[in-house]
C-alpha cells in the first residue's frame, strides 16, 4: 500500500530497495487506501514466476517462464552452433579426402619417377639375399667368367677400342667380382673406377688392383648396391657384367637399374647397352626320350607321374646346333638406358618357321649382347647354339608332347617370363603351344 500512500517512483523504490530495512515493512501499509483496491486482488508472485509446462519422455516438467526463455535461447545458439559446426565438419572432410588423394598420388609418382627402378630384389633384406651373393665367393665360379673368352674379350675389345668414352669419366662397375672390367676401365682413361660387390670375393680384388697398381684410380666397395652411399653424386658410365641364364636368371638387371636411375649422370651411358632375348625349335628324339619316356618303365616299373616334374624346369645346357630345327624368333628386347623393372616381367608371342621336317620335342632360348651407344668400334656376341660356347650355354624347355612339323610349318604360341614370387632372383616362365594346346610352366632357380 506504499504505492497508495506515497506514490514513489521508480527511483525511491529502488533506493528503498538498498536501505537496511524496508519501508513497507511498517504496519500502516496493512491497511487499504481505496475500498476493494483492484491491486488488492493481483498476486504479483504468481506474476514473477509465470511457469511453463513441458512434455518429456516420462512425465511434464514445469519451468517458470524466464528459464524456459533461456533454455529456449540457449537451444537456439546450441542449433546454430550445430551447424556451424557440421558445416566445418563437411569441409574438414574434403580436406582429408583430399589430403589422403594428394598423398596417393605423391607416392605413386615417387615410386614411378624418383625410384622408378625399385622392385622386389631391391627389396630383399641381406640376410635374405646372402646364398645368392654367397655363390659369387669362390674362386672357381670367377675362374669360369674369366675363363669364357667370349665374355670377357667382348667386354676388353668394347672397352679398350672405345677408350674416348672412357677417357677422364667417372666409370661404376656393379657386381664388379675379381675387379676385371674396372681394371680395363682404368686403362682405357678413367678419371676414377668404383668397383662394388657384396660378395668376399671383393676382398681378393683389393689385392688384384694394389697387385696392378691400380689403387690410385679403382677405389672398392663391399656392399649391395641397393644400400650403399658412392663416394660420388654422379657417375659418367656404368659397367656390368649382369646376364644370367635365359639372360635375365639372377634379376642382377635390377640392380644395374637401380645404380643407373640413382647416379648416372643426365648423359651418361649403361654398358652393355642392348640385349636380346630370342627362341627356337629344337629336335632331338632321344634325348626327349631319355628324359621323359625314361620314367615310362623304370626296371619294370611305371613312374609316370614323374615325367611332369621333368617338363617344369627348364634346363640350361648345351644346346647341340644340329637339333636347331627352326628360324629364331625375338620374344624380347632391352635397352638398359631405358628400360624399367616392370618391364622385365613381360609377355610376347612367339612364331617359329620349321627349316626342315622333323618332330619338335622342346624349345632353346638364348641371348645376344650389344654395346653400340656412341661406340666407334661396336662390339656384338651371341649365346646362340651356333655361335661360340659360353659359360651361360642355352636354356632348354622340353615339351611333354612332342609337335611333329614340316619344312615351312609355324610353331606358334605365348610366352610369359616372370619373377618367382618366393624368389625373385628366379624366374616362372609359362609357354603356350597353339598348335597342340599345350601350356607349360617351368622354373628357372
């Protein structure tokens, strides 16, 4: 009744507010100024606290209306929070999708440009590729390289009457074993030889270069090329005597690919530079004989099932030019400038022109070697059966059924060499025959 009697304004009440004791709290606010004064009848409290009812799940709860009014604020900013944030959220993820695309395509480019030769020997670990280099430690295995006048001379006359390429070069020699091919190398001009090898053997060269006074020029390097560091950025020339059986048995190429796509300089040359793979029909009844009807009675005894092991390695032998029943036919050519890794798994098909009459009891390959690039005396050999022997010989694939021909008659078929998963110094080769059917797979290891 305050309001009644003095007639504050906001001002006073506010003030009144503040003092210690309030001054409606006297008694002669009790009484009513007007009769049935309508401010008598109005529960302001109520007013204050004016409630709103709410649905849940499990029962209605009720809120006084300026807390609903907040939490229905607060709900607001939550939403629009919300979709700030799922927008965000939606961005973020575009970017990763991005991010994850961007990467993708920085590592494949990496594996395919910046270390395009990397494969599965690269790969190996030492103690994995340690029987393989193992094999290279004994003399008697370099006694026969040396030994093999078509190799070795080859590689002497390729460098020694091409010395201009030689003369004041950075030259690396991988797989470099006595340290033959460093030896002309330096003698052909060279600024500096590196000479690398895995395998003990490099040890025996150490001696044979100081033996030679070649030290000051051939500097030696144990270890695989694939983990060692040159004492250089950049060779000129690189040098190897890489070839395995059916030429690429062993997959040393790789490693060649490797040391080039790692040090050869923009210009620089990789020697050999050129190969070729080819095939040819070979027959000779008794020695198919010999080998795969021989298990048809064994003292009296049928071994059948064994004859199928025999038609699935391929051997490497002496081919007798004499059983050379066909026109070869190119299946494979390398230019070890060029070449990549993936490349050397490959597919071709193969047409093989009868020279005479006679039954086709199995299919020789061999490979021919050229050093041509800015070469004024070219240098050229041949593993082929009629050709010089040499200790890499030819590779022999028998047919378990034989193909019988006329003069002027095609064998014709697909070839497909690749490496032994398990082992990719081996090969897989499969040869499909059209004119019978026949699909052979053989191992090379």
């Amino acid at each position: 009744m305050i309001v009644r009697f003095q007639n504050p304004s906001p001002t006073d009440i506010s003030d009144s507010c503040q003092a210690k004791e309030a001054p409606w709290d006297n008694d002669q606010y009790l009484q009513p100024v007007l009769q049935d004064d309508p401010l008598l009848f109005y529960d302001v409290e109520e007013w204050t606290t004016q409630s709103v009812a709410m649905e849940t799940e499990d029962s209605d709860i009720t809120l006084p209306g300026q807390q609903y009014r907040a939490l229905l604020e607060r709900l607001h900013q939550a939403e629009a929070r919300s979709e700030v944030t799922e927008g965000q959220l939606h961005d973020a993820l575009k970017d990763i999708d991005r991010l994850r695309q961007t990467a993708k395509s920085f590592i494949l480019s990496d594996q395919h440009a910046l270390r395009p030769s990397h494969g599965a020997v690269a790969q190996l670990r030492e103690d994995e590729d340690a029987a393989y280099f193992s094999s290279y430690s004994h003399f008697s295995i370099h006694m026969d390289m040396l030994q093999d006048k078509v190799r070795t001379e080859s590689y002497r006359d390729f460098i020694l009457t091409n010395q201009h390429l030689f003369k004041d070069k950075v030259v690396l020699d991988v797989g470099c074993g006595t340290g033959i091919l460093s030896m002309f190398a330096a003698r052909a001009g060279a600024s500096q030889v590196i000479a690398v090898d895995q395998s003990e053997i490099i040890y025996k060269a150490m001696d044979i270069v100081r033996e030679n006074h070649l030290d000051h020029i051939i500097k030696l390097v144990k270890g695989r090329v694939e983990d060692i560091q040159l004492p250089v950025e950049k060779v000129d020339i690189i040098i190897s005597e890489w070839m395995g059986y059916f030429l690429l048995f062993e997959s040393m190429l790789d490693t060649v690919l490797y040391a080039r796509d790692h040090w050869l300089a923009p210009n620089g040359s990789v020697y050999p530079d050129r190969c070729t793979l080819s095939l040819v029909a070979i027959g000779n009844a008794k020695m198919h004989s010999n080998r795969v009807a021989f298990w048809n009675d064994v003292y009296g005894f049928k071994m059948t099932c064994m004859r199928s092991d025999v038609t699935r390695e391929g051997s490497v032998e002496e081919i007798d030019p004499e059983t050379v029943m066909s026109e070869p036919s190119l299946i494979k050519m390398v230019d070890c400038c060029s070449v990549s890794v993936a490349e050397l798994d490959f597919t071709a098909d193969f047409s093989l022109t009868a020279t005479r009459d006679g039954t086709c009891t199995g299919i020789g390959g061999y490979f021919d070697i050229m050093f041509e690039k800015n070469c004024k005396n070219k240098v050229y050999f041949s593993t082929a059966p009629n050709c010089m022997k040499t200790h890499w010989k030819q590779t022999l694939f028998l047919l378990e059924k034989p193909v019988e021909l006329k003069q002027g008659d095609l064998l014709s078929g697909k070839i497909s060499v690749k490496k032994n998963k398990k082992d990719p110094r081996a090969l897989v080769v499969r040869i499909e025959i059209t004119n019978t059917g026949q699909v052979l797979d053989f191992q090379l290891q």
